[in-house]
C-alpha cells in the first residue's frame, strides 16, 4: 500500500507582537535613561602594565589635576545621600533638598565645604566661571580630604570592607601633593590604595611581556 505524503505548509510566525515589545523597552531607556554628568576636570594618567580594571561599585575616587587640584566623586546614589544628610548635618550647611538631589545625582566635587552650598547651587558652567572648581583641601592646616574620607566611609554603611580607594592623578601633578593625599590616608590607617593608570604594552624581556607573548603562541 503506498504511503499517504502530507503536503508541507510554510511555517508563518507572526512578528508584530514581538516588535511592539522591542520599541516599548527601546522607548524606556530612551526616556528612563541619565547620562552620566560631566566630570569638572580632565587628567592624562601615567601608563603602565597593570590590567586590573577600575571596579564599577564600592569606590571612592579621588582625581587630581595637573594643578593639584583634588576632586571627590562616589558611585551609588543611595550612599551618596546619606554622605550629603551627614555633612549638612555636620557643617550646619543649610543645603535644601535640591542641593542635595544636585549632589546626589552629580559627578566629582571640587570645592571647600565652606562653599559647598554656593556651588551646588549652580550648573558646571557657572561654577567655573564663579572659580569654585578649586579643589578640596588636603593641606595640614585645613585637611577636608580627610573629612570626605571619613563620611565616604561612614556612607557605606556594613559594607565599607569592601571599599576600594582610588587615586586618579594627573601624569603632570606635583609629587608634593601626591604626598599630601597619601598622608592622609596614612593618617587614617588606610595602607592599600589603587592607583588609576592607561594600560601600555608590557617592555620587552619582562616577565609580563613573555606571558602575553606565550598566549599568543598558544593561540597560533
């Protein structure tokens, strides 16, 4: 008896649904989304080897200018609410809550506490030109990168074990003020800093450069 062929039906999926929800969530991040707010100062880092990437999470980022200028930034806008409560507490600042939201939502800040309210209320544009972005203080007679340090820490809740601190400074900074940063966190018994650099190719001869070159081969 001969076999009974069904005939074959093009298999027709229907996209649309599909579609919809792809442009419903391309419309979310588009309307959801924040871009990360420019920072107030531009360092060139030194290079060198190290290929230990910047972690994203429980940071705390100090950048110094070629001027010596330093500047503190955090991520997490959680921790950096409860920074700000704590220093308008502290220093009586009279922040409102839109200073706070500015501070909280912001990049790097480079200004005196004494200042902190003026320049929270300005956008970066006037703040340069009002001549704010000065800088913390690291020096011995008025030392509020230590304070920045504290209530950073403080911020983190239980979890400040887990707190990276990280130095991003210019290739031009001064030494004397490198010094300066790193006696403060001496003084605060922080001995393990990171130090932000460009990734450049291993020197020939070097142990770094046989075990990129011993990669390679393997790959060949």
């Amino acid at each position: 008896m001969p076999k009974v062929k069904m005939p074959r039906k093009s298999t027709l999926i229907d996209m649309t649904a599909m579609c919809d929800v792809a442009f419903l969530l391309l419309t979310f991040f588009m309307l959801a989304t924040k871009f990360k707010p420019d920072e107030p100062v531009t360092v060139v880092t030194p290079s060198s080897i190290n290929t230990t990437l910047l972690p994203d999470s429980d940071v705390l980022l100090f950048t110094v200018d070629k001027d010596g200028k330093v500047f503190f930034s955090m991520d997490g806008q959680p921790k950096r609410k409860k920074l700000i409560e704590d220093l308008n507490t502290q220093y009586k600042l009279g922040l409102d809550d839109k200073q706070m939201k500015s501070f909280v939502t912001g990049a790097s800040i480079g200004t005196p506490i004494k200042d902190l309210k003026r320049y929270l209320s300005m956008s970066e544009d006037e703040r340069k030109k009002a001549g704010l972005n000065t800088g913390i203080p690291t020096d011995s007679a008025n030392n509020e990168l230590s304070a920045w340090i504290e209530y950073g820490m403080a911020a983190q809740g239980g979890n400040f074990n887990k707190l990276k601190y990280c130095i991003k400074a210019d290739n031009a900074t001064p030494y004397p003020k490198i010094k300066e940063i790193l006696d403060t966190f001496k003084k605060k018994h922080i001995q393990k800093l990171n130090l932000v650099t460009n990734l450049k190719a291993a020197p020939a001869g070097t142990a770094a450069w046989e075990e990129e070159n011993a990669g390679a081969k393997k790959e060949h």
